[in-house]
C-alpha cells in the first residue's frame, strides 16, 4: 500500500485550506498513491494553542465531505481527511475514512482538548 501524508501548515482561511487539501488529494491520486492522511483539524491552525480561537465545527452535511468524496472517486484514491466535526450537540475532533468509491467507510471521534 502505497501512503502519502499530506503536509500542510494550515490558514485561517477556510477555503485557502480546502483548495490545499483537494490539491494534494490530487497529486497523491495522479502518482496513484492509495491512501492519504491529513493532519489534525485541517481547516484551521490547530485552535486549541490559541485562548480564544475556537472555528466552527462542521456536520456532516458541510459541502466539504462531498467535495473530498468526488475527488476520492474520481483519483482512485483513499483519504483520511480530519476535521473539527459537529454530531447533535457534542463536538469532536475526527478522522473520516473515504474509499476509492467515494463513500464515507469509517470515522474516528476523539473528544476535543479545547
């Protein structure tokens, strides 16, 4: 199994995160890695060094989880995408698992530090 490990220093821009994310999703699927993993809460600096940094959680309906999965499908590529995620009233700290067909396999939730 070929994996790569997305190294990124994250914005506090959302969507400068998300064009660098989906941009090396890309690359990994295009030198047919299988699988890539992303860093802790990549959306954002990791807020919980910050005092009053707290970015918002996202759910599963974010737009997000449907562009990381069509870029999945259409590279033919895994990925393990971290996000700060939001599940009724808890927030998490959480590593989704998305297969090469683009589905939602697995996800680890880990109560947040912050």
């Amino acid at each position: 199994m070929k994996i790569a490990l997305a190294q990124m220093q994250m914005s506090k821009n959302w969507d400068e995160n998300v064009d660098k994310s989906l941009s090396l999703l890309r690359q990994a699927g295009q030198q047919k890695v299988d699988l890539i993993v992303y860093p802790e809460v990549q959306m954002s600096p990791f807020f919980a060094q910050y005092r009053h940094m707290d970015p918002n959680a996202i759910d599963i309906e974010n737009p997000i989880f449907t562009q990381f999965r069509e870029f999945c499908k259409q590279y033919q590529i895994m990925a393990c995408p971290n996000f700060y995620f939001r599940e009724e009233d808890k927030k998490y700290d959480a590593s989704f698992l998305i297969d090469k067909e683009g589905q939602i396999i697995g996800c680890q939730k880990m109560v947040h530090i912050a």
